[in-house]
C-alpha cells in the first residue's frame, strides 16, 4: 500500500514554504532535466547518422544552451551548498543565509554566462 | 534529553543501510565532480581554449572532457584533448555523474510512486538504465 496524499499537484505547486522550498524545487527540475538531457544526448550519438544528428542539433541551439547551463549550474551551486550544510550539520542554523549566499553565486554567474552565450550566437 | 537529529555528526546518525549509504555516496560524488570539472576547465585553458574556443565549447569540455566536444572548433590539432589522461578523466566524471542521476532519478520516483510493486519496477528500470548509460557513454569516450 502506498501513501496518502493529502493535497493535489496543483496544490502542491502553487505551496510556497520557507526559503528553502524554491530551491528544493529548481533542484529538482534541474537535475531531472539533467537526466533526460544527458541520456538522449548519449543515445543520439551512439546511434549516430541522420536521427542522432538532428537530436543532437537540438543541444547545439543557443536557447537550449541557457536552459541546461541554467540546470546545471543551479544544480552544481545548489548541491554544493546541500553537501557543505549535510557534511557540517552545526552549519544548518545558518540556512537562510546559505540560501542568499548561493543566490549572490548563482545569479552574477549566470547573468554573466547568458550574456555570453546570446552574444556569441546572435554577434557572431 | 535527546539532540536534535540534525546537529548529530555522521558517525553519531550511523550508515546502516543502502539508503544511508548512498545519500552520502550523493554527496561525496558532487564533490568529486566538482574536482574533476574543474581539473577539465583548467586544462582547457592551459592547452590554449582562451584564443579557440567559444564560452559554450569551453561549458562543453569542462562538464565531459570527451574530445568530440571539442571538434567544431578553431583548434589546429586535438590531439592533445584525445589523450588517455582526458579518456580516463572523461571516464570518472561519465561513471560519477550516471550513478549520482540514476540514484536522485530513484529518489524523485519515490515522491510519486509509492506503492511496493512500483519501487520494485523503477528499481529495476533504473539498475538497466545505469548499466546501459555506463557501457555506452564509455564505448563513446574510448572509441571517438
């Protein structure tokens, strides 16, 4: 027998908890995201040919680029920030300021990367 | 009075079972990973990424230091991105990153399925999709 839920999906998404719940959730989407990224990447190129190169086509756009850059680099500043606060638990009163540390990271790196990417795919 | 379970240290919370053991795998590996990236980020910029590559090819390299990552670009030669050092880093970061995303792909299912039977299946699907990833992506590093 499974769980119960109470609440629905709709519910649950629209759920607004403490600092730390919007990080949970871009977490999440980044690294399954991620996930579906990497394994029809792989596939693509193992099969090769005419399919493999119009998937792969796909990951060569500059709008996909800043979606999965943006995956991982919140995954990589987000689970940096989990495995410091998890390996050094005292850390976890200071949660909060964790959280607006890693959002002074995330937000100048990727700024920086995005105006990149658009300047080298559309200024060529 | 007993501590609050979250100022226990690891030794005190104990690595009993397969869960336990893999929530610290997860992060240990995000550690490695990290090294590994930036050991490929760094070797980019050493064997001359600065004046022949784009900010992009550069992403590309340092996340899979795999030398087809790098053949659209204005390198007079790749040979010094195709040796066993990058095949052999390429490698660690490819088996690092398959079992880290497999696991937290078996975590996230289990927010939604619940039932015993289904996390026998996503269990089994997931065993089948980390060997799969693995064999395949080190075919790809070795033979390009």
């Amino acid at each position: 027998m499974g769980l119960k839920r109470d609440v629905s999906l709709s519910t649950g998404l629209r759920y607004r908890g403490p600092a730390g719940y919007l990080t949970f959730i871009l977490h999440r989407i980044g690294g399954v995201g991620m996930g579906i990224f990497i394994a029809m990447h792989i596939l693509a190129s193992f099969v090769g040919g005419r399919f493999g190169g119009a998937i792969n086509g796909i990951y060569e756009n500059w709008a996909f680029q800043i979606f999965i850059f943006f995956c991982v680099l919140f995954h990589a500043i987000n689970g940096l920030r989990i495995t410091i606060l998890d390996l050094f638990p005292k850390l976890l009163d200071y949660l909060p300021e964790a959280i607006w540390i890693e959002w002074a990271v995330f937000i100048p790196l990727f700024g920086l990367s995005v105006f990149v990417i658009l300047k080298t795919a559309l200024g060529g | 009075m007993t501590k609050k379970s979250r100022t226990l240290s690891l030794k005190q919370r104990g690595l009993m079972n397969f869960e336990a053991i893999m929530w610290l795998f997860t992060r240990l590996s995000a550690l490695g990973m990290y090294a590994l990236i930036l050991f490929a980020l760094t070797g980019a910029l050493v064997m001359g990424a600065r004046n022949n590559m784009n900010f992009a090819d550069v992403m590309r390299w340092a996340f899979m230091p795999n030398v087809s990552h790098v053949q659209s670009t204005d390198l007079a030669s790749t040979d010094t991105w195709a040796t066993p050092l990058w095949k052999l880093t390429a490698s660690a970061l490819l088996l690092l990153a398959t079992a880290h995303g497999v696991h937290g792909l078996v975590v996230v299912a289990d927010d939604y399925i619940t039932g015993e039977r289904g996390r026998r299946y996503v269990r089994l699907l997931s065993i089948l999709l980390m060997t799969a990833m693995s064999l395949i992506g080190l075919w790809l590093i070795w033979t390009s």
